[in-house]
C-alpha cells in the first residue's frame, strides 16, 4: 500500500505508525520505573509520610497503570496496522471499547491527582492550621478513592451507551469517541471539559495563588530583613534572623520555577493533541510550520508521543525538583546499593537538607555525600583532641547552648545539618 493509498484512507503513513510505536515502548519503558521508583521510595522515608506525599504516590501510580497497559497495547495495535498495511487493526469491537474505557479512567485519574495535588498546596499555603483536618490520613484515602471512583463512573457513561458511545476511527486508526451518534461530538466536547479544561482551570487557579502568596512573603521578608539590619547598629550582633530569611527565598524562588515547570509541561503535552482531537472532524488537513496541506490524522498521529511524554517527565518536575524527594530517592537506592551515595559524591551532587514542609512532624536526620552512614553528634566530641580542634556552641530547637558540638572546617565531614 502506497503513502497515496494511505491519504485517500485517512491513514498516516508508515513511517509515523512506526515511529509512534517505537516511542510508545520507550516511553512505557521508562515510565514505569521511574514512577515505581517513586511508588516505592516515598513511603518508605518516614518523614515524607504525609498526604502530599500519598497523593504524589497516586499520580504516580496511575501514570504506572498507563505505562504498562495502555501504552504497550497501543505499541502493539500500531505494530499491526504496519505489518497488516491498515487492514487489520488489533481490536474487535468490544476490545476496542475496553481499551478506550480503561484508557480514559486512567487519563481522568492521572489528572484529577495533578488536581488534588494543587488544591492540596493550596489549602496549606492558604489555611496552614486547618491543614491537618482538611488533609488527615482517612480524608486523604477518602479523596484518593473518590478520584479512581468518579473516573470510573465518568466513563461508564459512554461505555454503557447512555451518552455517547466509543467506536474504532478509521481516520486515526485509534479507539476513540464515535461522532456518528444523534449526540454528534456532544460526549467529545463534554467530556474534553470535564477531563481535561476543569482540571487545567483548577491547577492554573490553585498554583496562581500559591504563587501570589510566595511573592507577598518575600515582598514582606525583604521589608523586615531590611528594618533588622538597621537595628542591629544599636544592638549586639545577633544573625539569627538571616538563616530564615534566606530559607523563605530560596523556596519562593524554587516555587516560582517548579510552577512554570508544570504548567508549561502540563500545557504542552496535554493541550495540542486535545485541540487536534476536536477539529479532526471538521479539518481533514492543515498548515503546521509552512506545509499548506499537512495531513492531519499524520498529525494527529505524530502528536502522540508528545502527550505520552508526560508519564515520563512528570514525576521528574513533581519529584526531582524537591530535595526531600530527591533525598527520599538516594536513601531507597542506597539500601539495595550501598555505594550508590558515593557515586553521587562523585558527580557533585548537592546534598542539602532540605527544609521540612509544614505538613510533616518529623525532622530528617543528616546523612553525609562521603559516607552511607549516619553520624552521631555525641561521638564527635568522644573523639576530638582539644589541643588541636576548637569547638562552637550550636543552640538547640528551644534556642538553649549546649547541646551538639560542631568540629572545625578541617576536621568536621561534611555533613548537610547536625539535627538528630
């Protein structure tokens, strides 16, 4: 079959089924560990015990579900459509309706978790003492379970031919909504709102006043750092207010980036293939970058992988770019690869500790870069010869001296904090 007999079919070429399907098992590839690193190494770390992280954990398990199911089905599916030449898709009619019920309920979950965990910032950064009634332990099972139950009952709808029906399209050679129902593209449209548009509306809204509040703290900080520094020249010099100062703005700042992470992420991988979707059936080519009649199922087709390279990427902007869960990470490995933290000492990767958020009650204990062992502060002053070290007074939680004793530049490892 010729890429002519392919355009008069409404099929994309072979060279994009092939490709497409290549990336789906890449992508299934890497998503898959990666989000079942996530899945195991969160709860693990006893300190990150909290509802963001479980709801971080759900996303990462519906993403999980879709690596291995949906996206080495639709591997397979696009395989044959190669090696059939178009004839013969992989699904019968019932198969077809399964896979596009199972595909959307994962798809709904995935973005009603993204959903829940904005809302979730939002209710700590905008009430952070009822934080702990809105988000207990049974409510955050309750709200993880409403989730994957609305999904369900979501796509029931259309399954079940009350509204809507699914049905195989030829043009896309994918399983999808059928649009030759009396309802038209009605069940499109709606659930298109409700699945994608609501939950988008929801992250945009939570993130901005996450994002306001984050400017206003740091407007504030700048105002009373600046008002300290004038009394500190008629006062005892006192640092103490600096460390907090600077804490807070590093956080507005990673907030700042991980937001426009997300959102960029979130918008680029989710909305073209979505607005390709609606106009497949009024628009049968297009221009795309200077090609007048570019074919839209090829288009359609090719963007795909794009919107599949969320499950792999996700996890990388939700988790990577916090230092707990980046910590949570190199903790988990280590216990199956004790030389892993060496490894990364070797690439000069930063060990911080990072601050803990105001939903955990636990504080995290210090580990070095050089060593996968916990230090001790008691066994540091055991050990010092006070003829050739020197020792600082360091205060305690409750602001009392005393307590752990920190060794000299030379001698001291290099430890990320002394808290126990």
């Amino acid at each position: 079959m010729t890429s002519e007999d392919n355009d008069d079919k409404g099929s994309a070429p072979d060279w994009a089924i092939v490709l497409t399907a290549v990336t789906a098992v890449i992508i299934a590839i890497l998503g898959f560990f990666g989000n079942l690193l996530t899945i195991l190494a969160l709860p693990y770390t006893r300190r990150l015990r909290h509802s963001a992280t479980y709801l971080v954990v759900n996303l990462a398990v519906a993403e999980g579900i879709f690596c291995v199911t949906i996206l080495p089905i639709s591997a397979a599916h696009l395989f044959t459509l190669y090696m059939t030449s178009g004839m013969r898709p992989l699904f019968d009619t019932q198969g077809c309706n399964v896979f596009v019920f199972l595909r959307y309920v994962n798809i709904q979950a995935e973005l009603l978790s993204i959903a829940a965990i904005a809302v979730n910032r939002c209710v700590l950064i905008a009430v952070p003492k009822k934080y702990p009634q809105v988000f207990s332990g049974p409510k955050t099972a309750i709200l993880i379970a409403a989730i994957w139950l609305c999904s369900g009952f979501l796509m029931l709808i259309p399954l079940l031919k009350i509204y809507g029906e699914f049905t195989y399209n030829h043009n896309t050679d994918e399983c999808d909504f059928s649009d030759n129902t009396k309802y038209g593209q009605g069940p499109r449209k709606l659930f298109l709102a409700l699945g994608f548009l609501l939950p988008c509306v929801v992250i945009i809204v939570s993130y901005s006043y996450i994002f306001y509040k984050a400017r206003q703290s740091s407007v504030k900080l700048q105002s009373r750092g600046s008002s300290l520094v004038k009394n500190t020249d008629n006062s005892s010099s006192d640092t103490r207010p600096t460390r907090p100062k600077e804490g807070l703005r590093s956080r507005d700042i990673r907030i700042a980036r991980t937001i426009g992470v997300i959102f960029l992420a979130f918008l680029l991988c989710c909305t073209p293939v979505s607005v390709v979707h609606y106009l497949d059936s009024k628009v049968k080519s297009c221009a795309v970058f200077g090609f007048p009649q570019f074919h839209m199922p090829t288009l359609l087709l090719l963007l795909h992988p794009v919107y599949w390279a969320q499950y792999c990427i996700n996890i990388f902007i939700y988790v990577f770019m916090n230092k707990q869960y980046r910590d949570a990470y190199v903790h988990y490995i280590s216990r199956w690869w004790p030389n892993f933290k060496e490894v990364v000492s070797r690439t000069k990767f930063k060990w911080k500790e990072e601050p803990t958020s105001g939903d955990s009650r636990r504080q995290s204990r210090a580990a070095t870069p050089s060593s996968g062992s916990r230090f001790n502060v008691r066994k540091f002053s055991k050990n010092l010869n006070p003829k050739n070290n020197t020792l600082d007074s360091m205060e305690s939680h409750h602001g009392q001296p005393g307590t752990p004793k920190i060794l000299t530049k030379s001698e001291t490892p290099n430890l990320a904090d002394t808290r126990l």
